[in-house]
C-alpha cells in the first residue's frame, strides 16, 4: 500500500545520499563527492575523488558508483 501523504522523515533504515560532480574540459579533469545522512539529517561521511582523464560520463558514474559504495557499507 502507498503512504497517503508526504513524510518529511524517512524510516530509520533510510539513507540519504547528495553527491555533486564537475570536469573541466580544458584540463581534462573530473571531481567529484559527496554526503551519506542518516534519516534525522545527521552527517554519516563524505567523499571526494579526483582524476585526470575521463569526460563528462564517467564523472557522473564515478559519483553513482562511490555514493552505491558508501550506502551499501554499514556506516550506521
């Protein structure tokens, strides 16, 4: 059955998850990184991660497959 109106608060076993990206074309770099929350808002851990080489793509799969990563360990 589907809730009926809006939680702000997710269930305790919910994690939240906000990573961002860039690359800079010119120097042919990707950064990307981000935050795990608990489902109160409280901070979990961070990550960043740097490279040289890569495009656009692989910087948004880098961010997906670090924030997956960082979710699936047991940080809670």
């Amino acid at each position: 059955m589907y809730p009926t109106h809006w939680s702000r608060l997710p269930s305790d076993s919910t994690l939240k998850l906000n990573a961002g990206v860039s690359f800079l074309e010119s120097y042919h770099c990707l950064d990307t990184g981000g935050v795990v929350c608990n489902h109160g808002g409280g901070w979990i851990v961070g990550f960043s991660y740097y490279e040289v080489g890569g495009d656009a793509l692989l910087a948004e799969l880098c961010a997906i497959q670090m924030s997956l990563d960082f979710c699936h360990k047991d940080y809670y």
